[in-house]
C-alpha cells in the first residue's frame, strides 16, 4: 500500500503552484489526513510541526508512539472514520511565520457508538504559505499550547474541545435524501471544480474540461449511508485512474448545512480517501 499512497500523493502534489496561501493549506491538510486514515505515519509526521516531533523525542519516536496508540484504541474497540476541518481563520504574522487555526473534527467508531470530536488546530508555516505544518491540540489543554509554543500569537485562540455522540437516526435520514440533486466537488489538489447529479439509481460526473464518468447507484437496503457507484461509461479522459466496471464503495459520514462529508474505497481496496460534496440545486 505504501507504493501506491506515493504514487497517489506524487501525482497530486504538482497543481498547488498559484494558489493562495490558504488554499495551499488546505491542500496540505488533505494530504495529511489522506495519509493518516491509511496509517503511513512517516509520509504523515512530515506535516508535523517540528517542535511537536522533538516533544516525542525524534521522528521515530513519534511514529512508534502514535503507531502503539493506535493499535492500543483499536483493540479496545476505538477507531477512526474519517476527518475534516471547518472554520479556516486568516493567517496572523508573528516573526516572519504565518499562524493560522481551524477546527479538525473527527468521527470516531466506540464501542457504545460513534463519537464526533471538534478540536482547535493550528497551521504554522515559515516560507510565506508555500509549505504548512501543524500543531494538533486535541492532546492538549491551552495552557500546555502556551507553555511549550511560545513562538505563537498571543491573540491565537485554542477553542473548549466538543465530543458528542453521533445521532445516527439524523445521519441515515439525511443519506436518504442524497438523491435527485446537483453537487460541486472541488478539489484539494487540483483546485478544479467538478459536477455531480445523483439520482436514484444513476449518477453522473462531469469535470471542468467537459469530461465525465456516468455511473450505476446501488444503494444498501439497510444503510442508505452507504452506496456502490459501477462505472457504467467514461468520456472524454485522456488520463483516468478508472476503468469501466469499476465499483467505488462510498459511504456518507456526516453533513453540515448543505455539505456531505463521505469517505470511499475503490474496487475493495483497503485505500481510504476522504472528500465532501456540496449541494448546489434539487433536481
């Protein structure tokens, strides 16, 4: 697997030239997430913000710890669904360094149900926004932030950590409503905009250059959270990691105002990417 997240992130990484800060950010952000829901943490600790890495000790260190952490929360029935963040706050300046924070939420399977968490994160980068790394404060109280990071802003905010149950019931209704209705997908890495109508049964994607991918919905009887999308017909893609009869495996896993948050695996495999459409007209 650890070919393929390369291969996948090395394909990825050459359209941030002449974005703006922010979005190059984000992009950075979903490069880490992408890398951590597939467990390569060393691909994952070089978004890390270094004096965090030097807390643990070195790298190695820190990928060990956050390997046996997570191994210890999985066997005791803990595990993550999927992450995203909101809530982008402008970048401050403090000694020639641009800090930026936002919220990380993540979904969480427990053993008595899945758990939504919402924690401060902070983006730090020292090139002007070219590059970003992050502090992620879910392990830590503000007071702690103060002491060990004194290189930040003092107007720099570490918002009351929120954990809450998932109210499935909410979610599974709203997945029964992803139907006859138009979304916008943009991009992490490209930063192109691409449409997507979803009916019943069908579904079709057409990208910035006219291209599209047409596609069969089989939505699960008992989860309409989770549906399979067979690629039925491909047009106009010079280059396309899809084939015909390819099955995308997709699950919803949370919503906010008109935005889905979804995660999907391709033909079984075990390689999760994470992504959120946002609906644009009811059909």
């Amino acid at each position: 697997m650890k070919s393929r997240v390369f291969i996948i992130l090395l394909f990825i990484s050459n359209f941030v030239f002449g974005q703006s800060s922010q979005e190059i950010m984000k992009s950075e952000l979903e490069k880490m997430k992408f890398l951590f829901l597939n467990k390569s943490y060393k691909g994952f600790s070089t978004f890390v913000y270094p004096k965090v890495i030097q807390m643990y000790g070195n790298e190695e260190k820190m990928i060990e710890k956050t390997k046996s952490s997570i191994l210890e929360m999985e066997n005791d029935g803990f595990k993550f669904v999927n992450i995203y963040f909101k809530n982008f706050n402008d970048a401050i300046t403090k000694n020639n360094e641009l800090q930026s924070t936002f919220t990380q939420v993540i979904l969480m399977n427990t053993p008595k149900g899945k758990i939504i968490g919402e924690y401060t994160m902070i983006g730090i980068s020292s090139d002007n926004g070219k590059s970003w790394k992050f502090i992620d404060t879910s392990g830590y109280d503000e007071k702690i932030i103060q002491n060990n990071f004194p290189n930040l802003d003092e107007t720099i905010i570490i918002k009351p950590q929120v954990k809450m149950f998932l109210d499935e019931n909410n979610l599974r209704k709203k997945c029964s409503e992803f139907k006859n209705i138009e979304l916008q997908s943009i991009s992490p890495f490209s930063f192109k905009k691409a449409s997507v109508v979803i009916f019943d049964n069908k579904t079709k994607e057409t990208a910035e250059d006219g291209s599209y991918i047409a596609s069969k919905v089989v939505r699960n009887i008992e989860n309409p959270c989770k549906m399979d999308f067979i690629i039925e017909e491909i047009q106009n893609k010079a280059k396309n990691m899809y084939k015909i009869g390819d099955i995308m495996h997709m699950e919803l896993t949370g919503f906010e105002n008109e935005v889905y948050y979804f995660i999907a695996t391709l033909n079984n495999n075990d390689l999760i990417t994470s992504d959120k459409f946002k609906v644009v007209k009811t059909l």
